[in-house]
C-alpha cells in the first residue's frame, strides 16, 4: 500500500478534518501528528528526518493511504518524489487566522511537550519552518514561504490547494471519487486541540 495523498498544509490548516474525510474517502487511515502521539517510536524517526538522516519513508507509512499535517506536511518534497502518484495537497487559510490559531495551541503546546517530543519539533521547525515560534511575523513569512514553495515545487496536474470551507467537492474530484452522502467532518478546534493536547500529556507523563 503506498500513499494516494501527500498532505503538504502546515497544522493547524483543517489538517484533522482532512485526516477524518481521506480515511472516509479511501477507505484506510491517514498519518496525523495524532499519530505520533499513538506511535511514540517515531518520534526519533522525525527527529532523524529533521537533521538530514536517512528515513525509511515506506516503513514509517506502511499501512496508511495518506498523510497530512506537522511533520509529515514538513517533508512534501521527500514523499512527493517517493510516492509519484500521490495527490498533493495544500491545505490553506488566511494567515493572520492560521498565525492567532497556531499561537494560541501548537507553538505553546510545543513547549510543553516531554523532552523527547520538545526536542523533535525544534530539529522540525528550525530546519523546515522557523524557530521563533512567538514571532508573529516571522512565523507568517515561514508559513507563506511554505506555501510559495509548495505551490512552485509540485506540477499542477498533482496539486490541489485547499481550504476547509471547500468541503468534499474538490477532494472527490481530485480523487475520482464519489461524494459522500454526509456532511464534511469538522473537528479540533482551539478548545479541542487544547483538551486532547492535556489527555495526551497526562497519559505520556503517567503512562
């Protein structure tokens, strides 16, 4: 089984909802950062990848038809040219909502992860984003540039940019699929990121 999208939208863009919808629609599970929490072995998988280690990219997907969001989202140009028939997919939003959104729940939860997760996100950010986390204008220039890049890096044919307002249409088109019959998923917002980021942490910290 090899990925049929590679999900190139940083955190934070409906990267859950779109998680929800691709497993609806392809039948199979989508990598999430939900799943490095699930997976906690792969955190130095990640960490590997952000300091230019060779990663088996194949055994770290293996099993799943998609990958959207932080870190995945930080490595499109690796898993574009590995999975050559993938749709990629830009999640996007305005960027001053993306910046209140990513500065009120990943960049402060990033602090408080566990050492090992702390010390991922920064070898991510610092090598694929920017460090300077409480930097509003740093970190809107850093999601721009991400989107330039993406949006300049991947042949038309294989791109979709996408907002969540959009909905299923341009997804199933893209796809070849048939829309379902219900409503589009919505899921984490802040007052949710937040809860399932504090039941995360007490179960890394208590076990």
């Amino acid at each position: 089984m090899s990925l049929r999208v590679v999900g190139a939208g940083l955190g934070r863009t409906g990267t859950l909802s779109l998680k929800l919808a691709l497993e609806r629609l392809l039948g199979g599970p989508c990598y999430h950062m939900m799943e490095v929490f699930a997976h906690p072995e792969h955190v130095a998988v990640w960490q590997a990848a952000a300091r230019g280690r060779a990663v088996d990219w194949r055994a770290l997907f293996s099993g799943y038809r998609a990958a959207v969001d932080w870190p995945a989202a930080s490595f499109w140009p690796e898993l574009m040219k590995l999975f050559p028939d993938a749709l990629v997919l830009l999640s996007v939003r305005d960027a001053d909502s993306w910046w209140r959104s990513a500065h009120d729940t990943i960049f402060p939860a990033s602090r408080q992860a566990p050492p090992e997760w702390r010390a991922m996100l920064d070898d991510i950010f610092a090598a694929r984003f920017t460090s300077r986390l409480d930097d509003r204008d740093t970190c809107i220039a850093a999601f721009e540039r991400h989107n330039t890049a993406v949006r300049e890096g991947v042949p038309r044919a294989r791109l979709l940019e996408w907002r969540a307002s959009d909905g299923w249409d341009p997804l199933c088109a893209a796809l070849g699929l048939p829309v379902p019959a219900e409503p589009f998923p919505r899921a984490n917002t802040t007052e949710e990121f937040l809860t399932r980021f504090s039941a995360a942490r007490e179960l890394q910290t208590h076990g």
